[in-house]
C-alpha cells in the first residue's frame, strides 16, 4: 500500500466518523424542535366541576363551575358555548346554542361566584377555575324535552373540547332579579 492509498483511507475513515457525527447531532437538534414546536402548540383540557340553574323573570341561566388548563408553552385565548340538544314539540330534534354572558352576573344578586372574562385568556402552562353564565329563554324548558347540555370551549386556533351534563341543581333566587 502505498502513501496515497493510506492517507486516502484515513482520510475516508474521518469523513464517515464526522459525517455519523454530524448525522447524530442533526438528529437531536431535529427531535429538540420538533418537542419545542409541539409543546408551542394549543393543548388544553377542560373539567366540569358543577353546574346549576336559576330562573329570574322569564330567564333561565345556565351556571357551569369550569376548569380549564392550558398545557401548552404558549399563551391562549378561549370562548365558551352552551349547546342545548332538545326535542321538539312536534318530535323534532334541535340543536341550540348560547354565548357565554358574563355581564349577566349582575342579575345574581350577593352570588359568590367569580365569572371568567367573555374573551378566556390563560398564560402558558396555567389552570383556571371559574364560572360561565348562560342566558336562555324560559320557555324553552317549558315546551320542549331537553337531551343534554354541552359545553364547549374553543381556543384561538379552532381546536375545541367539550364536555356534557344531563342533571342540573336549581338555585332558589332570594332576591328578585334587577
């Protein structure tokens, strides 16, 4: 073997050692961005932890103790939806659905209950727990049959979770509506 032919080997041999190497650290840098670039993404959960309904006038208002946790590295921002699947008069099935109000808050007189902000923002990595208020018709209880309560949460990047009731608890209202 001569001189060319040896130090061409070697210098074959510490190519493939530094291309390996390279190929090695460009694999972990890649999996290090994508964990990033996932965890910067919208995940969040939502929990249910109660619920109740108040009739003032001819109002009935939807009350949902709610948690929601936003387990992403960035901040977000949320708006809630009350969905009422009801049936008909008529057999008909209908879907209905109401904003979440949290002006109304002063039709509850002296309640202790903190009411999250129309327009939900959480920081990164954050957990909140308040209530949300709907507003609806009292007549849609007394002529129709209703299946469930749905409530859903949809963040700024359309992703959305739900969560759904049967049974609410009736508040008594002592004091008369404003």
């Amino acid at each position: 073997m001569t001189i060319v032919e040896a130090s061409t080997l070697i210098i074959s041999l510490i190519a493939i050692i530094l291309s390996i190497r390279s190929n090695y650290i460009s694999k972990k840098s890649y999996d290090l961005s994508k964990k990033d670039f996932e965890n910067k993404q919208s995940s969040f959960s939502i929990y249910l932890n109660d619920n109740y309904t108040i009739k003032l006038q001819d109002k009935k208002y939807v009350l949902i103790h709610l948690s929601i946790i936003n387990k992403s590295d960035s901040k977000n921002s949320f708006n809630a939806k009350l969905r009422i699947d009801c049936i008909l008069k008529n057999d008909e099935k209908s879907t209905l659905y109401f904003d979440h109000l949290p002006d109304k808050k002063e039709k509850l007189k002296k309640s202790d209950f903190t009411f999250f902000e129309r327009d939900i923002n959480l920081n990164e990595k954050e957990t909140t727990t308040k209530w949300l208020i709907f507003e609806t018709p009292l007549s849609l209880y007394q002529e129709n049959e209703i299946e469930k309560y749905i409530i859903k949460i949809e963040d700024q990047k359309n992703k959305t979770k739900e969560v759904n009731t049967l049974l609410f608890k009736e508040l008594i209202n002592e004091n008369k509506a404003r």
